[in-house]
C-alpha cells in the first residue's frame, strides 16, 4: 500500500510540475529548492535536513538519514503593467501601448495568479560514507496572460495612411509568455572524514508557448532575408501562437560540504549552463533559431552554529542569465535588423538570428539570510526565517518587451514552521512573501511613453518527511 501511495504521488508530482510555471522570483528561477530552504530564503546548504536540499548542493545527501521528501507548494504572483500618456499616440512610425481600446493609460493586470509547485525526493543510504539521492523539482519558470490591451500605430510609418489600433498588448490579441521548466536530479555523495562531496547528471525539461507577439514579424530573421533576396517578405510561421513546444537537455551539478568544526561549516556548489534542445515551434522568436538554454549558477554557504538548537546562516547565490543569449539580449539589437527601419544591415540581429533581441536580463547576485531555532524543551520543534536581496535582472531600456516576463523582485521575507513526530518523521510548513518592487522605462518604439512594470508575490509550502 506504501509503494502504491509512493507510486501515485510521482505521477502526481511529474504531472503538476510539468503543468505548473509561475516560479519567477529571482529573475525566472525560485526562492529555494525544499521546504526548509524556502523558510531560509534560500539559506542553509552548509546545514542540510532533507533530502531534496540535494537540489541545491549534490554533497547534501550523505549528511543526511535515509528518507523520503513530499512537498507541495501555491504560488501566487501578481503581475501586472502601468502605461503613461504618449505625445505620438501611434502617429510617425511610432508604436504606442494602450491599457484599453479607448484608453492610452492605465494599468494592464496579468491573469493565472495561483500556481502548484510540488516536489519529490528520496535519499538513498549506500553505507556509512555514501549516498543516492533522487529529487524532482520545478527550479525556473515564468507565466503571464494580458487581456483587454491594445497597441495604436501607422502602419506605412509616416505615410497618408491613418493609425489603427488593433487588440492586444502588441497589437496581435491576447499577450503573455508560459515557461515551465522541471528537474531530475540523480546525486552521489560520499564522505572524506569532515568532507562531504558531491556530483549530480541533471535531466532537465522545458516547455514554452508565446501568444500575441506577431506583431514583431517584420522584425524576423525569416522576414528579412526573404525581403533582401526575392523583394517578397515571407511571414515567419514559427513566432507566435503556436501552442506549446518542448525541449530537453543534460547538464550536471558538482558540491562539497566542508565541516571546518563543530559549530561551523561551508559550502560550495556549481551547477553547469545546460544546452536544450530548440524550441522549433518559436525559431522565429528566439535567438539562435529557437535556442533557449538554462544559465550555469554557483552557490556558496557559511552555516554557523553557537548552540546545537540554533544555527545562522549566509548563503549566495549567482545565476549567469546573460549567458543565454535568447534571456540576455538586449531589445536594442533590433536596430541592427534590415527591415526594423532602423537603418541595421545584419540579419543576425533580426529575431531567430544568432544576435535576436531577447530580454536583456543581467546576471543576478542572490544574499541569502537564514536561521533556525529549535525551542528549549521542545526538541521536536523548529522555526526557521530568512531573508534575501537580489538587485532585479531588468534593465529600464527592455521595458517594453520585459512585460511579458516582469521579473522585477528583488526582496524575499520567509518563515516557516516544523514538527518532528518520535518515530522522526516530520511535517513543514514555508511561507514566503516578495514585497512589491518595480522598473520603469521607456516604450522602445515609442519614447514619449512610459512602461512600469510591477509585481508582488506569496508562497505557502507544505511537506512530510519520512
């Protein structure tokens, strides 16, 4: 009956972190991997207690007991966009955002603001010094969905023709972005006196579906090279409104655990830029035909313990999204497309080209603050918070194209609560909560109009041990 409970909890877990997708906290990845973690903000990988802590440093599992790990959480971002008056309200080749048909400002809210994350690990003893551990997890991912918006502009440019508006965030109906991506990791860890090292293959899985971005045809790699060879423009097929497409990638993770003295330990983990597979169904959209690969992080960790019911905690972690050309590339790169009326002659420029604008996003730097407490006289209970900074990855310039992905946090307060039963199975609760922060900038294609994009989020976690 166990196995069969087991069983149906993995189909459960595969099937909702493949449908789940609103995980964007620091830039598109999340706070934490496991409920303790989530409860430090991040914190505490020198100091693991479950086994999914694996997720975040592979030398995790052979500091820990044998067990199993199920947690689910509820996600909820609220994302949403303000635009200002514009002095060209579409007119000279401008392209001017609207918040209604009828209305230039306002703000514009995103639907699908409550999202399930869950998660499962096992952590396999070998012997004394050794260990297996198998964790599935959602680690990156981001959603947005904009109705009722609209986008005025002259379709000849300065020309007789009048300004239209058309429905939709960019003039081409419903907008917004869905980007999922899960992990399987498998770790070995073995143990060299106070020593603990760690690799990890890592199996990832993405998918990602883009609506209402077909306004940007002319500005396609497939557009412009049509247009330079025969003078005959050939639409993009694979740009918008395709449905979801799906990629695949191996990548590996490698850690260590140094136990310097009995109050202090120190870690250390790197996990590689994974190269997936092409989003065939949007080579028009992103960078090098489609590419959309997941950026290499590192983390370090210093865990601190004066008493053995209380510990403190500094973490770091940094996450290298400039990598990724289709995340780091600035919407400027426009300028260099032939057919953008920009004055550019390199289609590589254009998008699906190797130099296709993305979202500009710049690596991003994570402080993470942590501690646990574990009351005196009682032992079966613990407490942990957290705290975590880290400066937003948006640059004010890629406004315009960052609506569809308003990553824009930058502090996280967590706390979270756990109770160990006598037979040492054990319950945790997390919750998290990202005050609202926000970047403001100028509409690319229409600079007398301003864009500020905001966003606040809030998690519950929950999970058993055993």
């Amino acid at each position: 009956m166990r196995h069969s409970k087991k069983t149906a909890w993995v189909g459960a877990t595969l099937y909702t972190v493949l449908a789940a997708d609103g995980f964007a906290t620091n830039g598109y990845f999340t706070h934490g991997v496991g409920t303790h973690n989530k409860a430090m903000a991040g914190a505490g990988d020198a100091s693991p207690t479950m086994a999914i802590d694996a997720a975040n440093n592979p030398a995790s599992g052979v500091l820990i007991d044998q067990q199993w790990n199920l947690g689910l959480g509820i996600f909820s971002p609220n994302r949403e966009y303000t635009l200002s008056g514009s002095q060209y309200m579409g007119q000279g080749g401008s392209f001017t955002l609207q918040s209604s048909a009828s209305q230039v400002a306002g703000t514009v809210e995103s639907d699908n603001n409550f999202f399930p994350i869950p998660y499962i690990s096992y952590n396999w003893r070998i012997d004394d010094e050794s260990a297996l551990t198998f964790s599935f997890y959602g680690r990156g991912g981001m959603n947005t969905e904009y109705n009722g918006a609209a986008a005025t502009f002259d379709p000849d440019g300065p020309g007789p023709a009048p300004v239209m508006t058309l429905d939709g965030t960019y003039g081409f109906g419903k907008a917004g972005v869905d980007l999922m991506q899960a992990f399987l990791d498998i770790s070995y860890s073995r143990q060299f006196g106070n020593l603990s090292l760690g690799f990890a293959p890592v199996i990832a899985y993405q998918m990602f579906e883009a609506d209402g971005v077909g306004t940007f045809a002319p500005y396609t790699k497939t557009y412009a090279n049509s247009y330079m060879t025969t003078g005959m423009p050939q639409m993009p097929q694979n740009l918008s409104n395709n449905g979801s497409d799906s990629s695949a990638g191996i990548g590996f993770k490698l850690g260590g655990v140094w136990a310097a003295s009995d109050q202090v330990s120190l870690s250390l983990a790197y996990q590689s830029k994974i190269s997936m597979g092409e989003f065939d169904d949007y080579s028009d959209l992103f960078a090098e035909a489609g590419s959309f690969d997941i950026p290499a992080s590192a983390r370090a960790g210093i865990s601190f313990r004066p008493k053995p019911n209380l510990g403190y905690h500094i973490d770091v972690e940094h996450i290298f999204f400039s990598d990724v050309d289709s995340v780091g590339n600035p919407l400027a790169n426009v300028m260099g497309c032939p057919t953008a009326g920009m004055g550019g002659m390199n289609v590589e420029n254009c998008l699906g080209g190797n130099e296709g604008f993305g979202f500009g996003w710049d690596d991003m730097t994570v402080i993470q603050l942590g501690v646990d407490w574990s009351p005196s006289g009682s032992p079966h209970t613990t407490w942990r918070f957290g705290y975590s900074y880290g400066e937003q990855p948006i640059q004010p310039a890629d406004a315009t194209i960052n609506i569809l992905a308003p990553a824009v946090m930058e502090h996280h307060f967590t706390a979270g609560y756990a109770f160990e039963r006598d037979n040492g199975n054990e319950f945790s609760i997390s919750v998290m909560y990202a005050p609202e922060n926000s970047v403001t900038g100028a509409n690319f294609f229409d600079p007398s109009q301003q864009i500020e994009l905001t966003m606040d989020q809030f998690e519950v976690e929950v999970s058993y041990r055993f």
